[in-house]
C-alpha cells in the first residue's frame, strides 16, 4: 500500500491508521516490529508520533537518535529505535533486542537497514520516500497474516 502525503500531519495520521489496523493484532508476549527506511528528514519520526497516538501513548514522542530507544508506556507498549548509529545486527542484539521481541508491545525501527539480519520474518515494512520538498510516498508493506 502507498500513501502520499503532503505534511507531517498527514505523516502522522498514516501512522496512526497502521496502528490502529494492527492494534488487534498485537500479543502480550511477542513484539509486533516495524522496519522503516527513508533519507534524513524523510518523516520517519513524524510517523513514529502518528503509531504513538494510534497506540494510545500520550507522551511526547522524539527521535532516540543518541539514546537509540525510547520507550513509551500505555496499553500497548511503544520501543522507538534508533539504528542509525549501528553497524550491524549484532551490535542491535548486544543492547539487548531479543528482549524487547519477547516483551509484547509494538517496535518502530528507524533506519532498519544497519540492522537487517536482526528481524523477524512477520516485520512491517515501511518506506518513506521524499518527492518533494514536503511531499512524500509512504510505502507500508504487511506480512502475510496481517494484511
């Protein structure tokens, strides 16, 4: 599915409207990830924020660029990542990823290309591509089973 926007506001309600059609979705046991690509300034944090409010978190969302994961709290748990700094998967694993899969909740990956090798088969893929100074192709791929 491909979704234009023209605006961090429609950035955001994108994200939103994938949470809320995975919210159903999501077990207690087992982290729902999402991997998600694009250039420096594509949205993929302003995305993050519209996940966030489908979720139901109502903190103020920012990028975890030096922190590399920010967690948000309510009743679906939000890990925001940052891989950006990574080199590799292995590094992702020696901050402790495998727990984060196993600890339910939704994570939002930035920059999931450092770390390819570290996702499971059942990831949502998600690309933002800039085609314009504020627009943007928002490409959102479901595995099979959550489509």
């Amino acid at each position: 599915m491909t979704i234009y926007s023209v605006s961090d506001r429609d950035t955001e309600a994108a994200g939103k409207a994938l949470a809320e059609k995975l919210l159903a979705r999501i077990k207690p046991d087992n982290s729902l990830v999402i991997a998600m690509s694009g250039d420096l300034g594509a949205g993929k944090t302003a995305f993050v924020r519209g996940l966030a409010a489908g979720l139901g978190v109502n903190t103020r969302v920012t990028s975890p660029t030096f922190t590399i994961v920010n967690e948000y709290p309510g009743s679906v748990p939000l890990f925001h990542f940052d891989l950006y700094r990574l080199s590799d998967a292995e590094e992702l694993f020696d901050l402790g990823w495998d727990d984060y899969l196993q600890r339910g909740g939704v994570i939002a990956a930035e920059w999931s290309e450092n770390a390819e090798d570290a996702f499971p088969g059942d990831t949502v893929r998600v690309r933002i591509d800039k085609t314009g100074e504020n627009s943007r192709h928002i490409h959102i791929v479901l595995p099979p089973g959550l489509e």
